[in-house]
C-alpha cells in the first residue's frame, strides 16, 4: 500500500468517533501477526481476573476515564 493511500486512510480512521476508533485500533492490532507464549497470555488473565474480582467486591474503587485523561494531561505539562 502506497503512503498516500495508507495517509489517507488513517486520517478518516481519525476522525471517527471515539468508540469507532477503539474498534479500529483493536482490529488492526488483532491483525498483526505476533507470537504469544502461552505462559505470558496466562498470566495475564489471571491478572485480568484478580482485578475484576477486586472491583466487584469493592475491594478497589476505578476512576473514570475523563478523570485519568486529565491528570495525565495536567502531569504531561506539568513536565514541560
């Protein structure tokens, strides 16, 4: 695929909404042709499920997105 064609398609791809964007990304991501080993992918859902756990027993309290967006903007130009 030429740069012009693939420029052109990733900035319709930007000016998706949000959540159309998300799917995107997703898929191409899935896309890629990347060897996992197994052990990693294990323990990763073990994680994942640890921390699910914790948030349905009220364990941990989750922060929205809009909040940690912003304080990872306010830190980001707090740095310069």
């Amino acid at each position: 695929m030429t740069t012009a064609i693939t420029n052109e398609i990733l900035n319709k791809a930007l000016l998706q909404p949000e959540k159309d964007r998300a799917r995107i990304a997703e898929a191409l991501i899935a896309s890629l042709d990347i060897k996992t080993d197994p052990d990693i992918e294990l323990a990763w859902q073990q994680e994942i499920d640890k921390r699910l756990s914790e948030i349905d027993k009220g364990v941990v309290k989750c922060i929205p997105w809009e909040e940690v967006r912003d304080r990872l903007y306010k830190n980001a130009n707090a740095q310069g």
